[in-house]
C-alpha cells in the first residue's frame, strides 16, 4: 500500500511517521511537500505532528491553506483515506474535514506523557483491527489538544459513533482525571460521516516499536493496511467472474 | 482604510486562559473582576477600498482564516 506523509514548515513527527511506515512496516511510503499539489498516487495521506506554521494565528489555520490541502481535501471527498495526528487533527478540524476544534489544554500546561485510550469503535479503516473496548496506550505531547464542539454536534458524533477514541483510566473508565487536557467528554479522536478522514491527538507512530515503550500504535496502522487490502480482495472478487 | 478586528472566544466555548486570568485577579484583591475573557486583536490596513468594500472585505477575510467560527466571534471596526 501506498501512503504520502505531508511535511508542512514546522512539521516534526513527519520522518518518524515515514520511518514507522518504512523500517517498521515495509509499506510503500513517500513524502509529500506542502508546496506541491500532487498526491503522488498514494492511497492514505497522514497529516503529522509538529507546530505547522509555528501555531501562528491557530493551530493548523494556516497549513489548511496550503496548496497540498487543496488535493487532499479534494482526495478526503472522494473517499481517500486521510489521518491527522496530533497538529494533523488540527489542520482536519480547521479545513472543516472533521467537525469540533482544538483549543488551549484547560489545564494551560503543555502535557506529555503516556495515556490510556479506550478504543470506542472498530467499524472504521483506521480501527478494524482492534477490539472495541481495547485500552490501548499511546504518547501525547500537545499544547492545544482540548476537543470542543457545540452540543448538538457532540450528539451527533455519538449517535453515529464517529468518537474513536477516549481518554481513560488504566481499567477503561472515561473518568475527570483520566483526561489530560479537558476535552469535552474526554474524546481523543474522531472519524468523519463517511469514516475516511481521522484525526487524534496521541501519536501512534510513537508506540510503534518495543524499545520505544509499546507497540499500540501499530494496530492503528495495520488496521489501515488490511482495509486497504480487503478493499482490493473485494474488487478483485468483483472483476474475477468475468474472466 | 484601517480595519481592527476583535476576536473573542464564543460565549459558552470552554476559555481556560480568561479562567486563570480572573483567578490570579482575584488573588491579586480584585475580587470584582469576572466573566474574564481572553480574545486576539489584529490591525491592518486596506488599500483603493471605500468603507463599503473595506468592511465586505474584511469580513470576508475573518469568515476565511482570521476566525475559526467553531469556538470564535468577532467584530470589527473602519478607520479612513
């Protein structure tokens, strides 16, 4: 499968992203440069980390402007894969790709640490090979990683179950003092309506490998791969009779 | 044409900045202060526009990236 990492001016975690993909994975990943227009033919666009035009103005509102948004956006609609991470989930949430937004933790401290997310759907491409109900563990590091929204928008997340992850305690309980910076019932991630755009603010591709601390991440990951695969068995099944 | 826009958290969006803010004020003896709230002020300036198209254009650009209207208002004033 092919996947393309956007660098942004003040992208960070894009060549840890490409690295996961790569060396830990053995996926086909490229890198995609913010000034470029063209998708390179990939088949999920991951928006990475970092501090995207420093955070000036809001975080992410300048990079969705970015002439590489254009074609992602574009992508996204016709049913692209797209995952945002930690800044990623900003641009998403700033270019109207998911709904809510991404404000001061409440605490006002930058946090940064391991956290508990309990896994709340598998019916997406970026979950399918998790359990619902799994507690993975995962890093953060964010500034800005308060999920808020209006309420009405709140009901509809749950009703159509586009809330993917939350923050928890180690036994799974979205509890006051399991959540790191105050967002509105402790969501951590969301999918869009049609399930192909995902954003969340802990970083999967820095649970990747053992040594690293924990491999949770990877099932986000492989979730993704065996999607995309089963997407391709499927078409493949279709055209077979024919021949 | 001299445009200043004032950008304030949307009442009812969580403003924890405003919050610390009127805690330190009221640890400070200004226990009179509240509803503190924290926004973003920017200026600039706009060129062969009368007041008409200077106030269309700026809240053009506020619509498009000055504001995010998830969790901000904002208002705004001319200057020739």
């Amino acid at each position: 499968m092919r996947w393309g990492v956007v660098t942004f001016p003040g992208s960070n975690d894009d060549h840890d992203t490409l690295y996961v993909l790569d060396h830990v994975l053995g996926e086909d990943a490229v890198s995609l440069w913010h000034k470029d227009r063209d998708l390179q033919g990939v088949e999920c666009v991951v928006l990475p980390g970092g501090f995207s035009y420093g955070d000036y103005l809001r975080c992410g509102a300048m990079a969705r402007f970015s002439p590489i948004m254009e074609s992602v956006v574009a992508f996204a609609g016709a049913g692209g894969l797209v995952w945002g991470i930690c800044n990623g989930f900003q641009v998403l949430c700033e270019a109207g790709l998911l709904p809510g937004a991404l404000i001061r933790n409440r605490g006002l401290r930058f946090v940064c640490g391991q956290v508990h997310l309990r896994l709340e759907t598998t019916d997406t491409p970026f979950t399918g090979r998790c359990a619902r109900g799994e507690v993975l563990t995962l890093p953060i590091k964010h500034g800005e990683g308060c999920y808020v929204a209006d309420p009405a928008t709140l009901e509809r997340l749950d009703e159509n179950r586009q809330v993917v992850l939350r923050y928890v305690d180690a036994s799974g309980r979205a509890t006051a003092g399991a959540n790191p910076n105050g967002s509105l019932n402790n969501i951590a991630g969301v999918v869009n309506e049609q399930r192909n755009v995902f954003g969340l603010m802990p970083h999967p591709e820095h649970a990747s490998e053992k040594v690293l601390g924990g491999e949770d991440g990877l099932k986000l990951f492989r979730s993704v791969i065996a999607a995309h695969r089963e997407v391709g068995d499927r078409r493949g099944a279709a055209v077979a009779p024919g021949h | 044409m001299r445009a200043r826009v004032y950008i304030t958290p949307k009442k009812g969006v969580l403003d924890p900045q405003g919050k610390a803010v009127e805690h330190s004020l009221h640890a400070l003896g200004f226990p009179e202060a509240h509803d503190v709230h924290l926004g973003k002020y920017v200026e600039l300036s706009l060129e062969g526009l009368d007041v008409g198209g200077a106030r269309e254009r700026t809240d053009a650009m506020c619509r498009k990236l000055l504001v995010n209207g998830v969790i901000e208002d904002y208002r705004f004033e001319i200057d020739e």
